[in-house]
C-alpha cells in the first residue's frame, strides 16, 4: 500500500525531504528585489505564521518569486518548494499548477510531478493545521500573480 500522498515515501522520508526543502530556504529575502513587483501578505489565523510574497514578472512569465516571513518547517518548505518551481512559468501556467496544488494539499490530494519538490505536500491535509501550512505562501503568490493583468 503506497503512504498517504501517493509519493511512495514513509512518512520519515517525507519528514526528511520537508526538513532539507525548509532548511534550503529558495526564494528568501527581498534585497535586490523591486519593491513594485507584485506582492501579497498572508497569516494563518490559527497558527501565526505568516509570509509576504513577491513576484517578479518579465512579460507574461514569472522571472522569480521571493518571500519574507516566519512560520514551521512546512510552511518554510513550501514556500521555499514554490520559489524553486515557478521561474520560468507563464502567468496562466503557473495559476493552474497552483490550483491543482493547493486541492492536493488536501487530505486525499493526489501528488503530480508538475509541482517539483513541493509534490512532497500531496494530501497532507489529513493532519488538517498542515494543509493549512503547505498552502499559505502558494496562495499569496496566487493572490499576487493574480494582480497582475496579463500582457
């Protein structure tokens, strides 16, 4: 029987990689980063954690995203997952991975190679503050990206 998440990792190997994705910490920091590029801030009402996203655009593709903020290791990780996975993608590209994203958060989520490291986070959402965690950073960055109208 594959582990909840579909990835075929036990959940200590899921731990691992959720820690080395928080630890390498992709996208942290805003020096250097325009201060116009679009943003948004999120908190978790529940938790306290909380990030601002920024998103560089060139175009209609996202050139980078970067985060600020504090929260646990899976919210860290998934917004470190996000910054590695959307350079490169195209507005409308990376709103539809994102959607599919955040429903495989859930508790019977479905992973998908399209999300890069942050397949890891597929239905983590049977432990329910978690869900929570792993989607916080993705849905500023949608809510960003979202301001922004297409070219």
């Amino acid at each position: 029987m594959t582990p909840p998440g579909g990835l075929g990792l036990d959940e200590s190997e899921r731990a691992a990689l959720i820690e080395q994705l928080a630890k390498a910490r992709h996208g942290f920091g805003f020096e250097g980063v325009d201060a116009e590029a679009p943003s948004a801030h999120r908190r978790s009402p529940t938790c306290g954690d909380e990030f601002t996203v920024r998103v560089v655009m060139t175009d209609d593709a996202i050139a980078a995203v970067h985060w600020e903020g504090h929260g646990c290791v899976v919210s860290t990780a998934a917004a470190g997952a996000l910054a590695a996975l959307a350079p490169g993608l195209s507005r409308s590209s990376f709103l539809a991975i994102a959607a599919r994203y955040l429903e495989a958060v859930l508790a019977d989520g479905v992973p998908d190679a399209e999300f890069g490291d942050a397949e890891v986070f597929a239905g983590i959402g049977r432990y329910p503050l978690r869900a929570g965690c792993a989607s916080l950073a993705w849905r500023a960055a949608v809510q960003a990206v979202g301001a922004v109208e297409p070219r």
